[in-house]
C-alpha cells in the first residue's frame, strides 16, 4: 500500500456532509450545462465536462477555504491537515467519476433528442408527419381521419392537413420548451366516447389537448 493510499485509510474526520454539499453543486452545474455539452460533442477529444466542473470546484474550494462567505459543510485551512486533504481528493476522484457516468446518461439524451429531431425534419421534408405517440411510423391524414399503425384512430370535426397537424406539434413542443428543457411526451387515450391525443411532461406538470374528436 503505498503513501498516499495509507494516509487516506488513516483519516478519522467525518467528510459526509461536504461530501454530499460538493456533489449536489456539481450535478446541479453539470445538469445546466446543456450548451456545454452540446459543444462538447462538436469538438470532441478534449477535457469532459466531468473533469473540468471537479477541477473548478477543487480550485474555488482551495482559494476560498478561509473565506467567511464558506458553507457551514466545508472546513477552513487552520482545521485541516494532510491526511484530510488526502481523503477529500479521494472524495472528489469518486464525485468525478459519478459525474462522467451523469455526463455520458446526458449526451445519450442530447443523441436521442438529435435523433429525433432529424428524423421529424426528414419527414416534414417529404410531407409526413411522424406518429409523435410512438415517433416510429407516419400518421395517415385523410381529410378529418388521422390513424398510425400504432392503433391511433381519431376523427377530427374538422378536416386538416399535414402541414396543419406538424404546425400543432410543432407548436405544443415550442410552447413546453419556452418553460422547461425536458422533451414532452404524448399519449393516445381512447374512451368509449371519446380519442384524444395529450402532449404531458412528467417534469414540470405541463399538460394540453393536442388531438381530439371533441374539438
């Protein structure tokens, strides 16, 4: 066992309040870091996001640690010895390390979100509107009847087109976007009386008809 690892296994101080202080402020950085990330994936081959929010946050940590603007959680520099700055750079390897595993979780959202988007605009090109229910096939517009392979069958009041039925989707998405930065989700529920399609984000509570025989 070498130096460093014998030092950290000897350390006594209790680390688990800054522990938990040090990776609630960085998941909440690297959460609302989505130009960030975006930008990461256009250059890749540089520093990961990760690395570079525990860098800062060790660097703000060791230049304010005396500061009387400090949280309650975080020691000062008279209260810490080597073996604790041993222990909390372990800490701050394993925050590290949760980050990149949050990191990649995000970019594979960014992937599917870009998917998806590409995919809507290919249709929209070629005058189809893709099933925004299971963003797999394209609807059928007939007139007033819209059906997916999916088993959505509605029959408007009134008839509409493909470039209507993309602008309310269109709309519905742009709308929920202004207000959260979650992707909407929208169900087909179908009743004795009624079909109607829902646009629900499960985030920040946002719910509106986008489709149904009632209207």
């Amino acid at each position: 066992m070498d130096r460093r690892a014998k030092l950290y296994k000897k350390g006594s101080r209790d680390f688990g309040s800054w522990k938990e202080h040090v990776r609630e402020r960085c998941f909440t950085r690297i959460k609302s870091s989505r130009e960030a990330l975006m930008e990461l994936k256009r250059s890749p081959g540089g520093h990961s996001l990760a690395e570079k929010i525990i860098s800062q946050e060790w660097s703000d940590y060791m230049e304010n640690r005396n500061s009387r603007l400090q949280p309650k959680t975080l020691f000062s520099k008279q209260q810490i010895g080597e073996n604790d700055i041993l222990e909390m750079e372990q800490i701050m390897k394993e925050i590290q390390q949760e980050l990149k595993d949050e990191e990649s979780r995000l970019l594979k959202e960014i992937d599917d979100e870009l998917l998806i988007e590409e995919q809507n605009l290919n249709h929209l090109l070629s005058n189809e509107v893709v099933c925004p229910v299971c963003q797999i096939h394209t609807l059928s517009i007939s007139i007033n009847l819209i059906m997916c392979h999916c088993g959505i069958n509605i029959s408007l009041q009134n008839p509409t087109t493909h470039e209507l039925l993309q602008a309310s989707i269109d709309s519905a998405v742009g709308r929920h976007a202004a207000i959260c930065d979650k992707s909407l989700e929208f169900i087909y529920m179908k009743t004795d009386n009624s079909s109607e399609i829902y646009a629900v984000c499960r985030i920040c509570d946002a719910m509106e008809i986008l489709l149904s025989n009632a209207l």
